[in-house]
C-alpha cells in the first residue's frame, strides 16, 4: 500500500485596514492574515511601516483611528488575488483613498481625471 501526501490548500482572506478619520484604506490578501495585520500594526507602532502616507497618518492620529476588516474569506490564492485587485479598482473608482501603493511605480495609486 502506497502513502499518498496530500497537502492542504493554505485558505486567504482578503482584508482592509481603514483610517476612519479620513477614510483612506488598506486592501491586502493573505493565507496568514491574522500575522499579516499584526506585522502591518508593528510596523505602524515602530515608526517604520514602508508606506510613509499610511505610517505619517497613524502618528497623526496618535495611534488610533485605524479598524481591521475582512472583505471576504475562504478563497484560494489566485481567487483572493483576483478579489484584492478588484476591491483596489473600486476604491480608484469610488474614492480615490488607498494607501496602497503601485508595486510598478512604487506610487499611491490615483485616479487620472479626463
């Protein structure tokens, strides 16, 4: 009798962190999201996330001000990335608050007005 491994599929959720006093807000997607928000949140508490706007945003409101939610659980890999971009675009669309930033430019996504 032969012994077959099969490994389990890592579940991911995608979630936002949201600055309720401007209404700014983070999407991201992780198999590990309550280690993920609490790395984001050390960061923050640290003085050093790598997003300068999201980190100068927490001081300026002494630390408070931000909420953690998740948009939607249960999902693969490639349907949580599918998911996280989408919830990104709608933000452009809509609002034009994210802290998150372009991985090609390294800029905060905007919005070009016609």
């Amino acid at each position: 009798m032969s012994r077959y491994h099969i490994r389990a599929q890592k579940i991911h959720v995608v979630y936002m962190i949201k600055n309720v006093v401007n209404g700014k807000c983070y999407v991201g997607m992780s198999g590990q999201y309550k280690e993920r928000i609490a790395q984001h949140f050390m960061a923050l508490n640290n003085g050093n996330h790598i997003n300068e706007e999201f980190q100068r945003d927490y001081e300026a409101n002494n630390r408070v001000g931000f909420v953690f939610g998740i948009i939607e659980e249960k999902l693969d890999h490639s349907q949580a990335k599918i998911k996280e971009r989408a919830c990104i675009e709608d933000r452009i669309k809509s609002y034009n608050k994210l802290y998150n930033r372009n991985r090609t430019t390294e800029k905060n996504y905007f919005v070009f007005e016609a």
